[in-house]
C-alpha cells in the first residue's frame, strides 16, 4: 500500500515537472513569436517614480526622462526621477531603472528575488530585463546605455494609456535582446515630400523625434552628417554612419578626369586618371580630417558613382585598392572606425575581382562588404546590373533574393561580414518593389529563370501608380517579412535605405525583425497598430495595413474599379479612428496618413469607374450609329461627352474635401502628407485615344469610317482568321519569338508618354542593341488567304539628362524577308496605327516571319557609350500592338 501511494507520488511529482517543462517551452514560443499570454490582471497606476541608481550616467539619466516624456504625452499622471525611494509615497508603481552596476537597489532586488545576473549571453548584448517583481515595483535593467533605451521601448509598448493612468500587464517579465549586430536607417524628409507633398520643414526636435522612434523600436545605428543631430545621436550611446564616395567629385570640371558613369551622369571622376585618383585621396582626408569618430564608414560602388572605361576595367579592383587606400586613411585619425563598400551595379567580372583581391590576403581594413540596391548577381533589379550568376539558379534554395549572398559569404575570406543596405522605401521600381515591366535582357541576353519569376510578375496597379509617386506613403507586410527572411540570414544587419518618412511601417517592421527576426508578420503588425493607434484601434488598423498591401498590387482580370478592398480599407480605417481613444487621436498624425491614402484610393477607384462609364457612353453611341449607317449626330454626341470629360460625384467631391483636411492636419502635426492629393488630375483609360479615334471617324466615308469605328467597340478583334498580339508586361503576345517588355530604364514619369494612350498602347516590346529586333511568328495561314498588319507604334520622351544619347526614332519591318517600311519614324509619345499588306508570298507556305529591325546608327559606338545608351532606356526596335488580319 505505502508502495503504492509513493508510486502515486512519485508519478505526480513527474507530472508535474513535465507539465512545468511544457509551461516553459510554451512561455519561450510566445515570447518568440512577440506574444506572450497574460495570466493576470493588468495593473493600474496614476502615478510612477522612476528610481536610478547613485552612480548613474549620464545616458541612463537622459533615457529616464524620455521615458518619462513619452508617458506624459499620452497620460495626465504624477512622475517623479530621482535616485531613491520616497518611503512617502504608499501607492502607485516604483521603477528601478539602469544597470545593476550603477544601482545598488537594483542589484540588491536581483538577489532577493534571485533573478539572474543579466550578461553577455543572458540575455546578450544591449538587452535588458523588464519584470514586475510586485503590484509595487518593476525592475528595468539594461545590460549596457542602449539596453536601457530599448527597455524603455519596450515598456511603452507594452503599456495602455488612459488619460488619468496607465495599465500595465501584471505578469510583465521579458528578458530579450537583438538578434542582429547591425540594426539602423536613414531619416529626413525628401525633396519628393517638400515639392510634391508641399509640406513644411521639420524642426529640430521633430528629426530628434523620428530618430528616437526607430531608436525604441530597436535601431542602434544611424546614417548621419557632421553637426547637430551627430551630436544627438552619440547622446544617446548609439552609433552613426558616414558615407563617402570613392570617385563622387562633382566640383570637378576638368574633362580628362571626368568618369564614364553608368548612366551618363556627371560629378564623378575616373579613379585610373593619376590626377583624379590623388585629388580623391587629398578629398577623403579632408574628410576624415574635419569628421567625427563614426562607427561606420561606407564607401558605396554606383548608383550613382563608378567609372565604365576601359582603362578602369573591371571597375570592381580599381575601386577595391582605391577604398582600401582611403581606408587606412581614415584610420590614421579614427582607427576604430569600421569600414565597409557597397558593389552596388557592379557586374560579375567585378565582383569577381573583389572575391580574387580579398584572398588573396588578408585586408585588415575592411569590416564587410554592402549589400544594396543592384547588388544582386541573381535578381534583376533597376539599376541594370549588367551581367548575372547563372550559374547559381541551378537550384533555387530559399529563392533568388538569398543565393547571391550565400555565395557572397561562401567566397569572402571569414574575418569579413555582410551588411545589408536594403532598400524598403520606393514602392515601385527599387530593389525589392513592384516593377514596372518584366526585366529586359543583360548584356549576355540572360533573363530570370521561370521559378523566379513570381517577384517580377507583382506590378503596380496601374491607375494608382500614375497618381503616386516612387516616395510615396505605403505599407508592404506580408512582401517585406518575405524578403528578410530570405536575405537577412546570412549578414550581420542592416542600414536601411530610406528617402523620407513615407516608409514608416515598413522602416519600424525592419527594426523590429532584426531584435526578433521570427516574428510573424501578424504579429509585428499587431504590435506596430498597438503601439501607434492603441488596443481599441488597433484590430482596425491591423486589418486595413493588410489590406492596404493588396489594394496597391495590380490583380489581372480584376481592375481597380472591382477591388472590393479599396472600400474595405477606407471604412477599417475610418472605424479605427471612431474608437480611438481623444488622448491618442488628438495629435495622431499617422492616422491621418492611413485615412489620407484610404480616401485618395477611394477617390481614384471612383474616378476610373466614372471614366469607363463615359467610355461605355462612347460605345454604345457607336455600336448604336454603326446600326443605324453610321449616324453623323451618335459621333457628334459621343464627341461632346468626350470633350466635357468626366464628372466628379458627390462622393469624390466629399473624399477629395476629407483628404485635403486631413492633409492640412497631418501636415501641421508632424510635416507629412500625401502626394497623391495633387497629382489626381488624369485619363486613367486612355479617353484621349477615343476622342482622336471618334474625331478621324468623323472625318472619314464609307470604309474607312467603318473600320475606326469598329476598333472603338471592338478594338481587339482582328477578324476571322485574324491574331491580336498585345506586347506589354504579362499580356497576351502568343506569337513573340524575340523581345522583351520594355522597362523604360528609369522610374517612369508622366511625360514619357501620353496619358491619352490605351493601357495597352503605353505598354511595349522591345530590344536594345541586339542584331535581331522584335520578332513574330505565325504559322496555320490559309497559303491562298490575303492578309495585312496593323502595328500600334510610339516611342517616349526622354528626360535631358537621358535624352541626349538617344537617337532612335525610326525603325524598319519585314514580313519574312520582304521590306514593308525602311525606317518608318514612329510617333513621339501619343501612339498612331500603321498598317501595311503582306506580300502573298510570304503566307504561301502558311507561315509568317514579321520582323523589326533598327535603324543602322542606332546603338552605335564605342563600348562605353553604347552601354550607357543601354542603361538608361535605349531601344533599337519597339512595338506596342500587332494585329495579323485576314482579308
């Protein structure tokens, strides 16, 4: 019997230690995941004293007092600092904050609560306790100055803010710390913001602001000048980056040092030109000399930068001995300094030679190599490196975003790292956005393999991106989480690249992934919309952001007018704002963004669907007239419709009121604001196309009326026995055996060509400098049928700085080996029709070769120039359209 109970004992006691075990493996998973279940009340407390220790810094001080501040902006409670405990007071919550090395009460509340030492491993460097010891007190411990900062960020995440007190979860204890060395961004408004958003300058304290903001998010790092903010940086014991240009010399007027840059462009110098090389030299001690003690100093490859001649081929060593001379430079006055280079559009023969000069022995003075935009040797990003690794597609792994670091780290001698430069701030054509058009061709001919495809196939919806620009506000969760999991394994961290402040989820998600980097992106949402809009709004907003990332991706078959979502977010949006709480709305300007973009996507779904409903107008008049013989007055009618344009509703009236004051809001609490609401003016269909068409069609009798009028009601349509080709991104074009969507070679603006165009005329194929133009087969041709082609044709406009290497104007096509048109010159922005009979012999065998090819001083040159000419957008052979039509 005693046997048997003590068995009965013996497997309790078992029970019970495997049931703690599990407790703690739970506990470990939640906090992993950010989200750490509650097993008590929250407490509530109307006041706090904040307890440093006796020997406290002057940094522990400092990010006291912004804890401090950071309260009393959200709650109406009584805070004290001091450096011992008022025995006084009775109630409210007593924080010993600081290091336990600095504070005697701190360390003596370790040992009676026997809670382990905080260390190199535990939790690590720059991490930090935060654990309720009693309804009472709360110990906040920093490892070092910053894991006090961001115990700091992380007991304002975790608190919920009344007017009159705050609450915090009772069972509060985490011990964390980052997971990445490397951690920081850029910060400032840009020009972009300022010209189109119209929006004032920030203050001082408001760039202060943003730079503690991602601070208590977990950035440890900052790019960052000479002066001011430097100094306000170093205040806080974080760190800063310099930026230094190895051949950036825009001062220099001297033609025989100018650089071959990549794309043209002036302010560099080539570094193999003796002269220029030792002016750099000179330069860069100048700026040592004269600069702080940065952490970090980066000298960045291209983009812009870098020289393309021959003599300085392959760029990739010429610039490695350059920075590595400038390198000890710097370390002659700052030798703790860390330098690292970027190979930003580089191509593989430089990397090549960098991997080769780095083994070749060892390079002390180099920390790491940079990771940024056009980077990568295994995606096709703008920038337009100009050859890829091949040879690492052989198996896919993690996917393309991971193979060229991996092999990155594979290659370099083990003393150095990789840091990220990842750029997260331009929604579309940038390192990891939407592109514009499938990726041209390198300057091998390659392309991506097909398993890689899916990030190049995700574009722009194509109403909204003609009304925001590159810098404007968006949120991208679910596309973003993907690319750091898939990079961020295999380097140190990241610096990101931002050009403003219209990043700011995407800019925040990133710090928080690089303290715990697997975090679900659910999560890192929930915290984010907590932390920024408070526990009532936040399920709102969480479900808006997610939202916002589908509404802004072109879905085929389901134009914008049908995207449910764009309502959805408006209303989630709308109701977040109704439950937050005055104390958190009243000076919210980050809501006011949300709800800005929510009412100027609405707007501009409104305004398409009034657009097609007027098109819609048009063609019924037509198809009505093309019964009735043609009536002059339907095309007088569908004329004057046309020539009124389309008319703002009510509701558009309201939307584009509501975002006007929300901007005007936004813009007076924190200097943002959308650049949508003054750019909302377009023909986001192509209604100018119609206009012309229904014009011509007036001017036109018998046959020819006809056939303009039966391309506006049925436009694709090319007859029995016909084929309707459409050669843009993703589109129908079954008979194109060579070409490629033509990616315009740099962020599209406005005036390339003219809204009037159809979607599907702005839109193209084309080649470059290659011997064979765009290409078309058919075969199953009746051999006795009759047959023409219709081709829409166009070329863009080019920016100045491109402009004056572009010669291409005309072009020549063949049907097989038979000349239609020697030199044709096509349309400068506004597209037009050209039709031409096929030679019957060239269908007598059932197929059909059409052939482009471009015109003989096109592309032609030295090496250096033509490669320029291929960078920035130049084409050889183009066409939007072709229709094959039986007779």
């Amino acid at each position: 019997m005693k046997h048997h109970s003590f068995s009965i004992i013996s497997d309790m006691k078992k029970l019970n230690i495997a049931s703690g075990f599990l407790i703690l493996l739970l506990a470990a998973f939640f906090e992993s995941q950010g989200n750490i279940p509650s097993n008590s009340q929250p407490m509530r407390y109307d006041e706090i004293s904040i307890v440093l220790g006796e020997d406290s810094g002057e940094i522990e001080e400092r990010v006291a007092r912004l804890l401090r501040d950071r309260i009393l902006e959200k709650s109406n409670i009584d805070i004290s600092i001091d450096k011992k405990i008022d025995s006084k007071k009775e109630e409210g919550l007593t924080i010993l904050f600081g290091m336990p090395s600095h504070h005697a009460l701190l360390a003596d509340k370790f040992k009676e609560n026997r809670i382990p030492e905080l260390s190199d491993l535990e939790p690590g460097q720059e991490g930090f306790l935060l654990q309720q010891i009693d309804d009472e007190s709360l110990v906040m411990a920093g490892y070092d100055n910053r894991g006090c900062l961001y115990a700091v960020g992380e007991l304002l995440r975790q608190i919920t803010f009344h007017f009159d007190h705050i609450m915090v979860p009772g069972d509060l204890d985490i011990r964390t710390a980052p997971a990445f060395e490397i951690r920081g961004t850029q910060f400032g408004q840009s020009g972009v913001a300022k010209r189109l958003a119209k929006v004032r300058d920030w203050t001082e304290e408001e760039n202060q602001r943003v730079i503690l903001d991602y601070a208590l998010a977990g950035a440890n790092i900052f790019s960052v000048k000479p002066g001011p903010m430097y100094d306000f940086i170093k205040s806080y014991d974080l760190m800063t980056q310099g930026g230094f240009g190895a051949n950036t010399a825009p001062e220099i007027k001297e033609p025989a040092w100018l650089a071959s840059e990549s794309i043209g462009r002036v302010g560099y110098v080539c570094p193999s030109v003796p002269e220029a090389r030792e002016y750099m030299l000179k330069k860069c001690e100048d700026f040592a000399k004269a600069g702080p003690a940065y952490d970090l100093v980066k000298f960045h490859g291209g983009d812009g930068g870098g020289c393309e001649c021959d003599r300085c081929e392959p760029y990739g060593l010429t610039f490695i001995k350059l920075v590595g001379d400038m390198a000890n430079i710097i370390h002659k006055y700052h030798p703790d300094t860390r330098i690292y280079f970027t190979n930003q559009k580089f191509d593989n023969a430089d990397d090549n030679a960098i991997f080769s000069y780095l083994q070749e022995k060892p390079r002390d003075w180099l920390w790491a190599w940079g990771f940024g935009p056009g980077s990568d040797a295994t995606t096709w990003q703008p920038g337009h490196r100009q050859t890829h690794r091949m040879d690492l597609f052989r198996y896919p792994g993690f996917g393309p975003y991971s193979l060229y670091p991996l092999e990155i780290v594979r290659q370099m001698p083990p003393q150095h790292k990789l840091v990220y430069y990842n750029e997260i701030t331009h929604w579309k054509y940038a390192q990891h956005a939407y592109i514009q058009m499938y990726p041209r061709a390198d300057k091998n001919g390659d392309l991506p393999p097909h398993w890689g495809h899916d990030i190049y196939e995700r574009r722009p919806d194509q109403y909204l991106t003609m009304v925001y620009n590159r810098l404007t506000f968006y949120a991208w969760p679910r596309n973003y989480h993907r690319v750091f999991n898939d990079l961020m394994r295999y380097g140190v961290g990241d610096i990101t690249h931002s050009s403003g402040h219209h990043d700011h989820f995407n800019q925040w998600m990133w710090q928080r992934l690089l303290w715990s980097p697997r975090t679900t992106v659910e999560n890192v949402v929930d915290d984010y919309c907590k932390t920024w809009f408070g526990e009532e709004a936040a399920p709102f907003m969480a479900k808006a952001i997610f939202q916002l990332e589908e509404n802004l991706e072109e879905i085929p078959g389901k134009p914008l007018p049908e995207k449910e979502g764009v309502l959805e977010y408006y209303n989630l949006v709308k109701k977040a704002g109704e439950v937050m709480p005055d104390l958190l709305m009243k000076d919210n300007w980050l809501w006011r963004m949300y709800m800005q973009k929510a009412a100027l996507d609405r707007y501009i779904q409104l305004a398409v669907s009034e657009q097609m409903k007027l098109q819609e107008k048009v063609e019924i008049l037509v198809a009505t007239g093309l019964d009735g013989n043609m009536a002059d007055q339907n095309l007088l009618e569908a004329d004057e419709l046309l020539k009124s344009g389309m008319k703002e509703t009510n509701e558009m009236n309201s939307l584009k009121k509501e975002a006007l004051l929300l901007g005007e809001e936004s813009n007076d609490l924190f200097g943002v604001r959308n650049d949508g609401l003054y750019n909302l003016d377009h023909d986001f269909i192509g209604l100018g196309w119609l206009e012309r068409q229904i014009s011509r069609s007036m001017e036109a009798k018998g046959k020819e009326r006809l056939e303009l009028l039966r391309m506006i009601v049925d436009y694709e349509n090319p007859g029995e026995g016909g084929f309707y080709d459409n050669l843009g991104t993703s589109d129908k074009a079954p008979h194109v055996v060579n070409g490629y969507p033509y990616d315009h070679g740099q962020p599209y603006v406005q005036q390339m060509l003219s809204e009037g165009n159809r979607p599907s005329q702005r839109s193209m194929h084309f080649t470059q400098d290659e011997n064979q133009g765009v290409t078309l087969f058919y075969d199953n041709l009746d051999p006795n049928g009759k047959y023409k082609i219709r081709l829409t044709l166009v070329r863009p406009w080019y920016q100045e700085r491109y402009d004056l290497r572009m010669n291409q104007k005309s072009e020549s096509i063949y049907a097989d080996d038979e000349l239609l048109v020697k030199e044709l010159e096509l349309p400068l922005q506004m597209s037009d029709f050209f039709t031409f009979k096929i030679p019957k012999k060239a269908t007598s065998d059932g197929e059909l070769t059409i052939r482009f090819e471009k015109a003989p001083d096109v592309a032609d040159g030295d090496r250096v120039k033509v490669e320029q000419w291929r960078n920035s957008g130049g084409w050889g052979t183009i066409v939007s359209e072709v229709w094959l039509i039986k007779k």
